[in-house]
C-alpha cells in the first residue's frame, strides 16, 4: 500500500463522517484555512497601517477585532461543513503557500 493510496483511503473515510447520517460533530477543519487568513490579514495590517492603528480608539479596535473574528469563524464553520474534504485539502494547501510566500516576500522579520 503506498502512501497515496492511504491518504486516498482515509480522505474518503473522512467524507462519509462528515456527510454520514447522523453527521459527526466538527473536527476544527475550516481552522486549516482560517489561520492563514487570520496571519496574512494580522501580518498585513501591523506590517503597512500603523498609523491607522495607533489613531484608532481602544472601542473601535475592540468593535473591528470582533467583527472581523466573528465573520471569519462562521466563514470557517459553513466552509467546514459543506466543503468537500479533497476540496478543501487543495484549499488549504494554496492558502497556506500564500502565507509562506507573503511571509518571505514582505520581509516580516524585518521591522
């Protein structure tokens, strides 16, 4: 048995748990493409807005942080459950080559 063909096996098994009646309960996969969304968008905004960000008050901070997390949270849970799962492996796989090459283009580690 290769390794494709475990993968292939266990990504199948995968699918028949989430569409299954009745369906498992969330496994936390819409967080594999909520995070590097939640790093590019925190990595972007601290890198090139500061300005915006030391004038804005602790209340509208607070209002844009929850907005934002709330939005991207029930985005990852309706993504989660009606997403296939190969879909979303390939999803996620691009997502997260996004925010290597952001990562490395942009120079975070420089200040």
């Amino acid at each position: 048995m290769s390794i494709f063909d475990f993968v292939g096996k266990r990504l199948d098994e995968l699918e028949r748990d989430r569409t299954g009646f009745p369906p498992r309960g969330p496994r936390y996969g819409g967080l594999w493409l909520g995070l590097p969304i939640f790093f590019i968008l925190g990595g972007l905004c601290t890198k090139y807005k500061r300005q915006y960000l030391d004038g804005a008050g602790p209340i509208a901070l607070w209002a844009g942080f929850v907005l934002v997390v709330a939005t991207l949270v029930f985005g990852c849970l309706v993504y989660q459950r009606r997403v296939p799962i190969k879909t979303q492996l390939v999803v996620d796989l691009v997502a997260w080559s996004i925010l290597v090459w952001i990562f490395i283009h942009f120079r975070f580690w420089e200040p």
